[in-house]
C-alpha cells in the first residue's frame, strides 16, 4: 500500500485542524480511542469482562449501569425489583466502585466513561473517593461522565428531579472538575439518545447544541469563563446507518460548534471551538431479525466514525437487539474496531472524503438545517422551556411515527425486517442469573451494617443543606460517597429538598 500524506487539500482550501475544524479537530492523523460500553450483573462479573476487553486491546471502557443505578435506587429497594443487574452493572455504593475497579490501574485507562446522568455528582464522587482510597491523584486519569440529564426529559426517561434542579446539578460536577480535575470530562452532551428516539440527524445536532447553550449560560452563571468549560466537554453522538449523511452530519456539527463558540461566547481558546466527539453506533439499527446481518451494519456505521474523524468509539455487538452483549460478541464489536483501525489505512489521513461533491453538498446543506432549527428552539425560549412545554418530545414523536411508518410501508428497507426475510437465526442468548438481585441486596445490607451509620447520617445532612443553600453539592457528596452513602441514600438527600419529576401530564 502506497503510503498516505496526513490530509489532501488544495491551495487555500479549509485543512484539518484548522477553523472551523469542518474536516476535523487536529492536522495530525492517528486512531481514535475505543472504548466499549457494557456492564451487567454484579460489579464482580463486570471487572471480569472489562479485564477480557483491556487485554484484548481496548483503550478505555463505558460502563453501562442498570436502571435503578441510574435512577437512584438501591438494588434491594422495592421499586428496583427485576431490574436489578438486567442492562448493566447494580452499584449501589463506594464499596461496589471499588470491587468494579479491583486490579484496573487507573493511570494507564485513557477513559473510564459512563452513562450517568441524573446520578453524574453521584458517579464523579465515588471516583474521587477511590482514587483517594488508591492514593492517586484523580487528575491523574481520564474520568468521562455523560451528566447530559436534559436529554433525559427529551429522550430516554431516566430524569429524577425537576428540570432547573438537574440542570444546577449539571453544572455543579462541571464547576467541581474545571475547578479541582480539569483532566475529566464532567459533561457529554448527548444527541445519541435523542437520535435513539427517533430524530433525524438534522434534530440530533440542533437539539444536541441547544442543551450545550443551557448548560455553557448555566456554567457562565457560576464565575467560569467559556474556555476554562469549553475544552473540557465531549459531544455523544449517533452513528446511523445512512453512510454519506452520517459523515456529512458530523463534518457539519464541527462547523457549526465553532461558529456556535465563537460568534455566540467569544471563545478564544482553539481548544474551546473544536468539537471532540464521542461516537457511539446505532442500537436501533440493529434488528432481532437475522442479528449476524448486525454485523455487517455496525462495520459500516464504525466506518462513519473512522471517515469522519472522531474522537473516541464504540461499536455495538451484533447481538444487542436480543439481549446483554455476549462476550463473544462484545470481542467481535472491539475487532471490528481494530480491524478498521489497522488494516485499511484509514488512520493514515484525515477527512479522506473532504472535496467530494456529495459529501460537502450534504455537510452546507445539513449546516443550513441546524442553524435554522436551533433558531427555532432559541424563538421558542431556548432548551428548557422546550422541555417544560414538551416540545421537543412531540417533535421526536413525530419524527419516530414517520420512521417507524416508512419501515411498515417499505419506503426504507431494513434486510431481514421488511425485505429479504427469512426463518429466525438461532444465536447464543447471554442470561443474567436471577440470583443477581439477591446477592447485590445482600451485598449493600452488608455494607449498611459495616459503615459509621453517624458518618453517613452527617455527610447525607450536609448533602441536603448544600442542595438547599445552593452551593454546590460535590463536597458534600464526595464526604458521603467516601462514608459509604448509597446511591440511594444520596439521591434521596438532594430529593428531600427539590421533589421529584412529574411531567405535565402525570397523574399525581
């Protein structure tokens, strides 16, 4: 193979690396970092599968947390029960990060990422109580915390307290991390879910940037400059299954970011113009119908990211349309990864696609798109009174009604679903032992009978009076994780004083 030059442009043509970063954030090549999410029962078989995946390779890991985790629930909490362990890993407190992390040296981890949202100070407190367990500095290593909790009461559902509440606690992680560990990301803004629910790629970016606006004002607010918050953020976006838009998509997100930062907030920092991007492929285009054919869509979408120049990615196994990944198929996601990494050259050059017509019509056009969409969520007031109104949710089910109606009909072929059908293929199905929920309910009984009960009692104390002052809650929450809080308990300290979510509509 003839060796590449690092990108190819014409004199006075936009290069990479260069504003505004259209065809990417560095004019220097290179692999981006893969990093797979999963997680699943107790903390213990999560290590072990996240052990199997860093000595195969993979350079950092998501860890996927079950619902009650991420709702703030202990796992023998009554409302927990079924779901403890079913689509990640239960960890209830300081004791479980601890037995999650055993034998992974943080230093040497580009990224341990999550998705922790409404639970984000939670999530950045339990690794600073470890890493002072460890005597490690938590600056140190990379911690990548999603916090992205207004894409919940637009997309996903797993919101615990009322919106202006859970953006102030949003912005308490990213003012603690600019503050005290500018190496973590305290903060990914999410259009992943947004897309998951049902978004064109146009309403991914728009409704994306729109929440990225609440949360810079909101970080302004607190004394923070934009390029001290800036460069410390990520972005968590789709990659789908509509090849050429997809890399126009991310090609235009670039653009818009930088003007977005410097025309809007004056930024000055390069850093804080360029947009790094987490990419993450298509859970829901993934089918339960002829699943090994997932396998074929991911190696594709995973092609997006490489043509498109993010950051870091993950690609999903091909067998998550049915169940918790395999761990043979979780080998085959991060080969595949590998695979495109190191034997097409496609890390040899930037933005190899650059100059084409379809791709750079595609990026003005999807550039208009956005611009003119996020014109439309600033007349309606900006991110939260779209979500108090519940526009945003109507937009998305309108636009998942259509999506949905164009597979019934046709329009869109899906392999397998509507178009070459066949018998179902028998795959091996990974189980979650039932016995998880009873072993991690004892588990955090234990650690309630081991722990300073007086400790707690005071930490979580002073975890309700910080989040009623205002200050902001991550001493207080560090003190509670390092006493062996639990998520519940902690959850319920700051919901003691704000209440809990209750959309419009519900039934009180």
């Amino acid at each position: 193979m003839s060796p590449l030059e690092p990108f190819y442009a014409p004199d006075g043509a936009e290069r990479p690396g260069e504003y505004p970063y259209t065809r990417g954030v560095s004019a220097e090549p290179g692999p981006w970092i893969m990093g797979q999410y999963g997680g699943f029962g107790t903390p213990a078989e999560t290590n072990r599968r996240f052990r199997a995946l860093l000595e195969a390779g993979t350079t950092g890991f998501s860890v996927a947390l079950d619902l009650p985790t991420q709702m703030g629930l202990d796992s023998d909490d009554s409302r927990a029960r079924g779901e403890v362990g079913r689509v990640g890993v239960a960890l209830d407190s300081l004791a479980d990060v601890e037995i999650l992390m055993d034998g992974i040296p943080l230093e040497s981890i580009s990224q341990v990422r999550t998705t922790a949202n409404s639970i984000g100070f939670v999530w950045a407190a339990w690794f600073v109580a470890l890493a002072e367990r460890r005597g490690v500095d938590p600056n140190a290593f990379g911690i990548f915390i999603q916090n992205d909790v207004l894409k919940e009461f637009i997309a996903r559902g797993t919101q615990i307290f009322p919106p202006e509440p859970s953006l102030r606690l949003t912005t308490d992680v990213v003012e603690h991390a600019v503050r005290h560990v500018p190496r973590w990301v305290p903060l990914a803004i999410s259009g992943y879910h947004i897309r998951e629910a049902g978004a064109d790629a146009t309403q991914e970016i728009a409704f994306t940037f729109a929440n990225a606006i609440a949360y810079l004002d909101a970080a302004l607010e607190r004394g923070l400059s934009v390029d001290e918050v800036a460069p410390t953020l990520f972005s968590f976006l789709s990659l789908n299954i509509g090849f050429l838009e997809e890399i126009a998509k991310l090609r235009a997100a670039r653009r818009v970011w930088a003007r977005l930062l410097r025309d809007r907030y004056d930024a000055r920092d390069p850093r804080s113009l360029q947009l790094r991007i987490f990419a993450f492929t298509a859970g829901s285009s993934l089918t339960a119908q002829q699943p090994l054919n997932n396998v074929v869509r991911v190696a594709l979408e995973a092609l997006v990211g490489a043509l498109a120049g993010v950051q870091t990615m993950h690609a999903c196994a091909y067998d998550e349309a049915v169940g918790v990944p395999t761990e043979e198929a979780a080998m085959l996601a991060l080969r595949t990864q590998q695979l495109i990494a190191s034997e097409t050259g496609l890390t040899e050059t930037i933005d190899p696609l650059g100059g084409s017509y379809a791709i750079e019509t595609l990026t003005d056009e999807l550039d208009g798109r956005i611009v003119a969409l996020l014109g439309e969520i600033e007349g309606r007031g900006g991110a939260l009174p779209c979500i108090e109104s519940g526009w945003f949710q109507g937009e998305l089910a309108e636009a998942a009604y259509a999506s949905a109606l164009a597979v019934e009909t046709g329009e869109r072929a899906v392999i397998g679903v509507n178009r070459h059908r066949s018998e179902p293929e028998p795959i091996e199905v990974f189980r979650i032992d039932p016995a998880v929920e009873a072993t991690q309910a004892a588990s955090v009984a234990a650690v309630r009978e081991g722990r300073d009960a007086a400790a707690v009692a005071a930490a979580l104390e002073r975890l309700a009076a910080a989040a009623g002052s205002g200050v902001n809650v991550m001493p207080a929450a560090i003190e509670a994780a390092r006493a062996y809080a639990t998520v519940g308990e902690m959850v319920g300290a700051v919901r003691s004083v704000h209440g809990a979510w209750r959309s419009a509509g519900a039934r009180l």
